[in-house]
C-alpha cells in the first residue's frame, strides 16, 4: 500500500504554502498591508446538504473558496475525495490565484471541495450529489459565469461538469452565457477540443521549454534532451497518465516508475504507459502486471534514481520524512503542493531543481480560459479562419507550382509539406498552440528572474515573485 509518510513537525498545507509565499515577498517591496491582503483567504463558504439515498438521509460537507477577487469571476476546480477539508480547500485555492497570474488567465483564485469518496456511490447517486452541492454554491453566486467558474479536479471529471452545468442552466433559463459557468464539460455539452489531455500536456510543454535553455538544465546537472530521459510518475490519474503518454510517445522519455495507490512498478528499460494505464482500468490497481517489478509501498519509489520526478497525485508527498533521500536531479510538480515548504528547503540545498506547481499543472486552467472564452463568443475556435486559411495557403502551392512549370524546373513540393501546409488549424491545434504558447512565456518569465536576481535562487521563488508582482499591480489599479 502506498502511503504518505509524514512527520508531526510538518505545517499543515495552507500554511507550507503562506510559507513559500512568505519566503518571496521578503524579497519583494510590498507594503505590510498590501501583502497581507494578497496572502489571506478572502471567502471560504462551508454546506452541508443532506440527500436521500439507499433509504435514508446522508449528510455531505462541501467547500467553494475564493482566495482572491482582484479578478472576477475566480477560478478553479472542485475536488471530490474523503480527504477533502478546509486547510487544503484554502491553499489549492491560493495556489489558483497564483496559477491564473502566472500564465496571464485574467481570473482571480478559488476552488472547491465536497468530502466524498466517489467510488463508494452508483453514478446516479452521485449525479444527485453533485447536483445537490451545485445548486447550494448557484444559489450562492459561488458558480456564475461571472463571478466563479468551478472545474475538474481530483475525483471530477467532464462528466461531473456537465450536471453542474445543466443544475446551473435549470436555475438560469434565461442567462444565455450559462455554459461558461463551469470548464472542463464534455464537447456535446459546450466543452473544448483538448481539455481533458490539457494538464499533461502542459507538464510535456513546460519540461520541453525547460529543456530548451542549456544554463537551466546545467542547474539540474542535465545535459540533452528529454529523449531517454529516465521519469517516475506518482499517479496515472488524468495528469500523470497524459504526461508520461506525451512525454514517451513524442519526447522519446523512458517512464521508469509509476507509483498508484496499491504499489509501484519499476522498469529501467520503460514502461509501457498505455498498457499500465489499462491494467489499471480493468484491474483497479497496478498488481499483477507483468513486465516490470512490484514494490508493495510504492512511495519507497520516490526516492529511486532518475532524471525526472514528476509527483501528479497528492499533496504532501515529498516532506520532512523522505526529501533527504530522493535523488532526482529535477522535479516537476504535475500535482498541487505535492513538496512541503520544509522538503522544499532540503532539495534547495541539495541542488535539485523544482518546476512548482503553479506553473507546471497550468495547463487545465489555460485551456479551461480558452473554453470559457468560447463559450461566451458561442463559437467554436476556427470556425471562420480554417477554410479562408486554406484557401490561402493553397494559392501560394498553385503559383509555386506555375512557376516551376514556368522555370521548367524538376524541384517539386514533397506531398507530406503539401497536405501539412494546406491544412488548416482545427480546433486541437489552436488550443495546443494557445497552451504551449502560454507555457513558454510563463516560463521565460519565471526563468527570467530566476536567472537576473542574485537573491532569488529557485524557479519557485521566482514564480511567486512573477505572480505576486501582477496580483498587486490589480490591486493597487484598483486603488488598494
Ligand atoms: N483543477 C485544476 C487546477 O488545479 C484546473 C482548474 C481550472 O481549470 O479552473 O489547476
């Protein structure tokens, strides 16, 4: 069984978190006021609902937090898990404040939690459920296209989004942008192209960008590129599974470990994430799978050799208990706060390199804005360019092509650049280009400081800085 081991010594979440915050606004010239304001919790609403299910009443806890409004509406995912509480509602929703500056999506921070364990319920049950929490927070405000937009998170996926979006859409018959309400829906239900791969696919974006800088990857003690690369992954949810799939299939990664609630398994020669990924689906768990060796308590695989770590389940998993031995040079953090404030100072002395998790699992937000956009234009991306751009496209091969026969020339265009080139961007495409644009420039932001401040010597630091810089500036437009 794979466990999280911690220490008593170890603060709670939101505090690791107001530590790390702390830890950069030392180094920033705010007003003590000002930066109490942008550190605090503005709202944490608590329910509790009964429903009646199986013949008697069961009593649900529920959480939507709003850390910040210095943008509107606030942003972030609702967490279906038995673990769910306040201490952790309010610092993932900090972190979305942080998330949402870093990459440029105009929101402010929240997010939302229902104390609940998924399994344990038939999916009309929990359809009644999440209704029922749905219409507490819509009667609140606390889901409104304008003023708080929920997504997935941990135990929610498209289809929980959907009954949030029709609860919303019952309550609200006349509000013509009610899909925008919640992100993350399936396409039939005003979803956008590339969602749910979004968030491993920004893990893939943002090592490719890190990749990309030689002074970067020396910090790490890296040299090359992602190919060969050995990476563990903790969790094959939705995140893990898409960043280990994109990271082996088109980078060349070897994904060596993957660590699931009942065990690791570990393969120097690489996994074969799709396979595990199914076993997983027809099995519940990684037991019994052949082709690689079978550690009982998986989180001993934390601390195996590798090139990348990438911890994409839970918070807290990497602390004051294991971080003097793991051994990876670089982490990138697929989960939110998977490295407490204290484990985060023992890798800094190590040397390790640690992308943090406000940009690196960016990628569901960036593209839950590109969905939420949508939905309020009401029109698909590249409904009206795609043709027009073709056609383009194709004018310029049919005077290429005159011009050789003109020339009597015998160079040809191959047909793979042809049908590439005439092809124009479909939705997927945009969404990829609007995602790995944003990841890079978010990471050139950070990198930035990183590199230009003496007194910032981590891309965590630097991150917060970015971030921070951009929340006060709202706030001080505002008058604060
Ligand atoms: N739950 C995701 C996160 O932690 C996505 C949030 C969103 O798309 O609003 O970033």
């Amino acid at each position: 069984m794979t466990t999280v081991h911690q220490t008593s010594a170890e603060p709670s979440f939101r505090e690791s978190v107001d530590m790390m915050f702390n830890r950069a606004v030392a180094l920033m010239d705010l007003s003590p006021g000002l930066e109490e304001k942008i550190r605090v919790c503005n709202a944490t609403y608590t329910v509790r609902f009964g429903v009646r299910l199986r013949g008697a009443i069961h009593t649900f806890t529920g959480y939507r937090s709003v850390h910040s409004e210095h943008m509107e509406p606030v942003k972030g995912g609702i967490r279906f898990a038995p673990s769910v509480h306040q201490d952790e509602v309010e610092a993932l929703a900090s972190l979305m404040t942080f998330k949402c500056a870093l990459v440029e999506a105009p929101f402010g921070g929240s997010k939302g939690g229902l104390r609940i364990d998924p399994n344990e319920w038939e999916p009309h049950e929990l359809e009644q459920i999440t209704r029922r929490f749905a219409y507490e927070l819509i009667k609140r405000d606390l889901i409104n296209p304008a003023q708080n937009v929920p997504a997935p998170d941990m135990g929610t996926g498209e289809r929980e989004m959907a009954w949030i979006a029709d609860q919303y859409k019952r309550m609200n018959t006349t509000d013509i942008n009610g899909a925008a309400c919640v992100t993350g829906k399936p396409i039939n239900a005003g979803g956008i192209q590339g969602r749910t791969e979004a968030t491993g696919r920004g893990v893939q974006y943002a090592l490719r960008e890190f990749f990309r800088y030689e002074e970067d990857k020396a910090a790490a003690g890296l040299t090359g590129t992602l190919k060969g690369k050995r990476v563990i992954v903790q969790g094959l949810g939705n995140v893990g599974y898409h960043a280990a799939k994109f990271l082996a299939q088109e980078d060349g990664a070897l994904i060596t470990g993957i660590i699931e609630r009942d065990g690791a398994l570990h393969n120097e020669a690489g996994l074969d994430v799709e396979a595990v990924h199914s076993w997983i689906k027809k099995h519940g768990g990684i037991s019994g799978y052949p082709d690689a060796t079978h550690q009982a308590d998986g989180a001993l695989l934390l601390e195996q050799e590798c090139d990348i770590l990438i911890p994409a389940a839970l918070e807290g998993v990497i602390n004051l208990s294991n971080a003097d031995r793991i051994k990876a040079p670089l982490i990138i953090e697929a989960a939110n706060g998977p490295v407490t404030a204290g484990a985060d100072e023992i890798l800094r002395d190590k040397g390790c390199v640690i992308i943090p998790d406000m940009y690196a699992n960016a990628g569901g937000v960036t593209v839950s804005y590109f969905e939420w956009v949508k939905n309020l234009s009401h029109i698909r991306f590249g409904r009206m360019q795609r043709r027009a751009e073709e056609a383009r496209h194709q004018l310029l091969v049919d005077e290429l092509q005159r011009l050789d026969r003109y020339l009597g020339s015998d160079w040809s265009m191959s047909k793979d650049f042809k049908e590439k080139y005439l092809r124009g961007a479909d939705e997927l495409e945009l969404v990829r280009s609007g995602l790995d644009d944003t990841m890079r420039a978010a990471y050139q932001s950070m990198r930035k400081v990183w590199h230009e401040r003496d007194d910032v010597t981590d891309l965590r630091t630097a991150a917060f800085i970015v971030s921070i810089s951009k929340v006060a500036m709202s706030y001080q437009a505002k008058g604060l």
